[in-house]
C-alpha cells in the first residue's frame, strides 16, 4: 500500500506545496510510502521529494485527489519544516519583515482578495518600531495598496526594498525563498504566501481581519481553522 500523486496539475508554486503537502500528511498518517510525479519548484528543496517507492504488480495504491489548504490543519503529524528545506537560503538582516500584494488574476478569483492599503498601511504602523527593512513582494505594480505603501515607506524613509519577482515574475524562487527567511510577513490570501509562511524561519505573521471573517462567515475550513488558532506550522502573530 502506497499513496500517490500520479500528476500534478497546472497551478502557482504555492498550489504545488500545499497538494504535494497534503500527500506527505497522508502517508505519514497511514504510515506508508508515497509517489509523486515531478512538479516545477521540488527541484529547490532538500531530500527526495519525489519518493522512493518502486510499486510491484497489482500493489494496492491511493491517488491523492487534488486538495488544497482545506485539509492543512487536519493531521498535523508531520512538520512543514521537516518537509521543505530549501538547498539555498539567503542571509538576511534581522527584524526583516515580508510584505506581500496580490493583484493580476485575484479580480476575477474573488475581488476581496485584494486588500485594502488600509490593511497593509495598519500592519506596518504595528511593526515599524521594531522592523529593519521591509521587503515588498507584488505582481501587480497598479494595485492602490502597493502604491501606497511604497509612498508611505518612502515619506517616512523607512527602509525597503522590491523583491526580485516584482520586476520578474519568472523569477519566483528567489522571492519565495526571501520570504522564508523573514521575521515577519504581513501577508496575502495568496498560497504562494502561506506556503512561505511555513517553510524556513519560524515569523510572526499577520493577516487581514476583514478577510478573514468573510472567509469564516462562508465556512472556508482553512481559514475557519486558522483563526481558532492555527497549529505550530503556521499560525497568526496579529489579525488586523
């Protein structure tokens, strides 16, 4: 008996980690092998993300249907960290803190996605007494929150810098792997994010209080979940 992903569909980074995430919980809950079929991002990651298992003739198996954020917190036998270590990790200053925009095809997934400048302009006031550099991850140069934020910083010549991807969306990996490695992430409903928010250092997260409960008042599990308290992959630091 084994449990496999035969073939990882076309989706964002984040999407991958999190199926591929919820395969490893399942065979370590079953206490059995695993299979999965190669997917653009495991090629950055420590270890053999792939499985071992060689399947003999008419060996029972459990394709793993495609599943997302909604079985995160489930079972929580096996630790993200322990799951994803990447092969290359920057050094970052300390008090480093991510702040994350999602734009481009979050209008037309859901309009409330897009968080307000509010949003991001109350979680900095919230750090900045105690934050070295912000880092502003976006792959949307047009969005109001973006703008500013990136004004706010400048006026007030607090210290920030763009992530690679801002200017480069195929350059993902290098943000990804930034945002692993911050002490804070003022942080998107983006799975791209999240998933950041689960691997590398252990950070003080916050997220939008506004999308929050509106994710909660529908029953999305995920969110429902994290907001009775999250586990110790991933949790919030503030809801604001």
């Amino acid at each position: 008996m084994f449990v496999a992903i035969s073939y990882m569909p076309t989706c964002g980074f984040g999407n991958r980690i999190l199926y591929y995430y919820n395969l490893r919980q399942m065979a370590h809950k079953l206490n059995c092998e695993f299979l999965c079929a190669p997917w653009e991002g495991y090629q950055y990651f420590q270890g053999n993300l792939l499985g071992t298992h060689r399947p003999i003739r008419n060996e029972q198996y459990k394709n793993l249907d495609f599943c997302l954020a909604e079985k995160f917190y489930d079972y929580n036998g096996l630790p993200t960290r322990d799951v994803f270590k990447l092969k290359l990790s920057p050094v970052l200053d300390e008090n480093t803190c991510a702040v994350h925009f999602r734009g481009t095809d979050f209008h037309q997934w859901n309009p409330e996605s897009i968080l307000s400048s509010d949003y991001y302009l109350r979680s900095i006031e919230e750090t900045k007494n105690f934050i070295n550099t912000y880092i502003l991850f976006t792959d949307d140069y047009t969005l109001d929150s973006f703008i500013k934020v990136e004004k706010y910083l400048k006026d007030n010549k607090i210290k920030y810098f763009l992530g690679k991807n801002t200017s480069d969306r195929m350059d993902y990996i290098s943000d990804f792997s930034i945002m692993t490695e911050c002490d804070y992430i003022i942080s998107s409903p983006s799975t791209f994010c999240i998933s950041a928010g689960f691997v590398g250092k252990n950070k003080k997260i916050i997220h939008s209080k506004d999308w929050i409960e509106k994710r909660v008042s529908v029953n999305d599990k995920f969110w429902t979940d994290l907001k009775s308290g999250g586990n110790d992959d991933y949790s919030t630091w503030r809801i604001l």
